[in-house]
C-alpha cells in the first residue's frame, strides 16, 4: 500500500507543476472578457483610463536598475511621462502637431 500511496503523491505532484508551467494573462474589465492573448495585460474601459505610477524626480532616479521601457508620471520639475531606454530616462514630449489624418506626433527628449 504504500507503493500505492507514493505513486498518488507522485501523480498529483507532478499535475500540480505542469500546471504551473502555462503561462497566464490577466483582464482587466467591467464586462469579465478574457484577456487578448498576445498580452499579459489586457485593461479595457470605456469610462476609465490608466494611471500609472506617480513621483518626483528623486523618486524616479532612486529607482535601481529600472527596467527598458518602464513608464512613470513626473509630478515635478520637467513634468510628465518618463521612460527608461536602457540608457537614461527620457521625458515624452507632445507637441501641438498634426498631420492630414490627425496624428498625434510625439518626440523625445534625452537629458
């Protein structure tokens, strides 16, 4: 019997990290759709918008080893969107421009 015992313990085992090898993603939403499969995230609304995470200038740079492409709201100084290029943070800039199809332009700037 305790073979019997050990295969069960070894079955149920091994069920539980195969199913923890899949990968998931998560929906964010009024309506309980599932998430798009290309993304890990998937926010959808259409009241409400995203806010990300935000801070003043010494907050952002006491970040350590921020990721490429992480994505903070400066609240001082230069303030506004930030993005870590891997290199240094850069400030999203809009400008007031549009073309014939009403395209937002946007720009960087590097400090």
């Amino acid at each position: 019997m305790t073979k019997g015992y050990l295969k069960i313990v070894l079955l149920l085992s091994s069920f539980l990290f195969s199913v923890g090898g899949f990968s998931q993603s998560v929906s964010i939403s009024s309506t309980g759709a599932a998430p798009d499969t290309t993304a890990m995230l998937d926010v959808s609304s259409s009241t409400k918008g995203l806010l990300v995470p935000r801070m003043t200038a010494v907050q952002k740079n006491a970040i350590a080893n921020p990721a490429t492409g992480l994505l903070v709201y400066q609240t001082d100084g230069d303030e506004g969107f930030y993005y870590y290029s891997g290199a240094g943070w850069l400030l999203l800039v809009t400008t007031v421009a549009t073309d014939r199809q009403r395209t937002l332009l946007y720009t960087t700037k590097g400090f």
